[in-house]
C-alpha cells in the first residue's frame, strides 16, 4: 500500500478547518449550530467571525428554516449538528425549505455511522445517506479522513445547491495527502488491481486500504476506489475498474438499504450487471460500544471487506 499516515485525527476536525479557510476567502459564508459549537469544532469559526455565527439552540429544524432564509439574501449558510439530528428529525424541512427550492445550503452532519461509539443507537445513523440521496438536486458527499473533509467543506462552498456533508467523531489516519484534488462528483483511484475493485467512502475508505494489503498477500490484485461523492455518483470511474476486474465490492459506515452499495447496484443493473457484496450494517441499529468493537461486530472492518472480497471472487 503506497499510502501510510503518520497521525490520527477525526474528520470533524477537517471540516472545521475548512469551514473557517471558507470564510476567510467568502465573506458571504455564515454557520449555524444547534448547540454543539465544540462537537462541530466551530470555536474557530466563531472567534474570528462572531458577527456570522448564529447560535439557534436545541432547535434543528428552526436551523433548518434559517439556513433557507439567509440563503434569499446571498449568504451561504452552514448548519452543524449530529448526523441524526441534520437529517431524520428535520427532514421535513430540508425536503419542502432546502431541496424543493434549491436553496444554497451545506448541510454538515456530524457524529454518523457506528463509530460515535458509546453514544450508542439513538444516535449512531445509518439511514442518513439514503435520505439524503433520495432528495432531488442533494449533492451527498462522505470523505474519508482530516485532509479530504477540510478540502470538501472549501469545495461545497463554491458549489451551488444543497449539499449534505458527513463526517465523524473518532480519530482515524490521516493518508490523504493534502495537496490532492478534490472534485465533487469525482472518485479517486487509490490503488491498481486487476482481480476486484473495491468500492468504499468515508472510513472505510482506511479499511479498505488495510484489505488491499491483505489481500495482496494472498496473491489477490485489489483495485482500490475512494467514492468520497455518493451523489452524483461517479459512474465513470466505478464501469471502467470493473471491466478490468469482473466484480465489485461496495464498503459503506451505513445500512445496507439505501446507501453507496445500493447506488452501485443500481448503475450495475442499468450498465454491466457484475457480482457485487456488500460491507456494511445489515438492517439493524446499532449499541454502545467502542467503533472498533462495533465495526467487528457490525461487520465494516478490513477484515470484513476481505471476506466479502473472497465471496465475490468465487461468484466471477
């Protein structure tokens, strides 16, 4: 695996990083939160632009109503709360004030997927990808580590349209480099293989890096491709690996249902129907525990994606 890390960080951390350089270059970038400033790491933000901060409380989906309104006026609203809490309990009005009007706002969800830990199900949403994609003209983005989430937040807000941005809590390698592009919409091929590509976003990105190196030991040539934008999907990227390799692999922090695994079966369908497994939660919630423990558990770790891997090998 040419690509190594020689520190942790969590992805939160990158967007906050990249919210305050946003401001810096766009004075029409303004933020929202709702009651979680350090969660979201917006202290930045706030100290060096306190006049562009609203603080609208344990309130989301008045947030929500804002975020559209200050959109009238030119401003570029960024919303920061948990993932669950920026996408299912104020769902209604993203669909009918955001999407439905094409309203310019960032929608940043934090905390998501299995690895908020010890949180636990109440908070750890799986569901949060699929009911974000299903929006019309939602632009759905999950990248993988610090450096990619700091260079997606600068990337959503010269982009105009909805977009729902997400990230998470624990601390996970750094292995992006910093000077790499970023192109909403566009995959990124991390390693060369000939015998399967495997698909993955967010942190699972990492453990798919792990398998390759597994799986190379093994005399198994993985094809490695980081989907840091679920919508609009790369389908470019994703047809051309597998007519090289014949099978596919989607790893997603996310239920099965309705997240990047699903929207590879379906561009499979329509285009080069190919055998394709799935690493991701299988239709459950999730408990408290740590990530580590909850992705053996829940079945989204490395060694998950090798196992998938040699299943789908053998249906080629």
């Amino acid at each position: 695996m040419k690509y190594t890390y020689t520190e942790k960080k969590d992805t939160r951390s990158g967007f906050g990083v990249g919210l305050l350089e946003a401001a810096k270059k766009n004075p029409d970038v303004v933020a929202l939160c709702a009651d979680l400033v350090g969660s979201l790491k917006m202290d930045a933000f706030i100290e060096e632009f306190p006049e562009r901060f609203f603080q609208v409380g344990i309130a989301e989906a008045n947030m929500m109503g804002i975020a559209a309104g200050l959109t009238i006026g030119g401003k570029i609203p960024f919303t920061g709360t948990f993932a669950n809490f920026s996408t299912a309990r104020v769902y209604d009005q993203i669909r009918q004030s955001i999407a439905y009007s094409d309203k310019n706002v960032k929608i940043c969800a934090s905390h998501a997927g299995l690895t908020l830990g010890e949180d636990g199900a109440t908070h750890q949403t799986l569901e949060d990808i699929g009911l974000m994609k299903m929006l019309p003209g939602m632009t759905v983005i999950n990248p993988c580590d610090f450096n990619q989430t700091k260079a997606a937040t600068l990337a959503i807000a010269e982009h105009h349209g909805p977009v729902y941005l997400r990230f998470g809590r624990p601390s996970i390698p750094v292995f992006i480099p910093e000077d790499m592009p970023f192109e909403i919409g566009k995959g990124i091929l991390l390693e060369e293989g000939t015998d399967v590509t495997i698909v993955a976003t967010g942190h699972l990105v990492w453990e798919a890096l792990l398998a390759f190196d597994e799986l190379a030991k093994e005399g198994i040539s993985a094809e490695i491709i980081n989907i840091h934008t679920i919508k609009p999907l790369d389908e470019e990227i994703i047809l051309k690996s597998i007519e090289k390799t014949g099978c596919i692999v989607t790893c997603e922090e996310h239920n099965k249902f309705g997240g990047l695994g699903e929207s590879v079966a379906r561009l499979l369908s329509e285009k080069r129907p190919t055998p394709q497994e799935f690493v991701a939660v299988n239709d459950s919630f999730g408990e408290s525990a740590t990530p580590a423990e909850l992705m053996k558990k829940y079945g989204i770790d490395s060694t998950a994606v090798i196992e998938k891997t040699k299943a789908v090998l053998k249906r080629k």
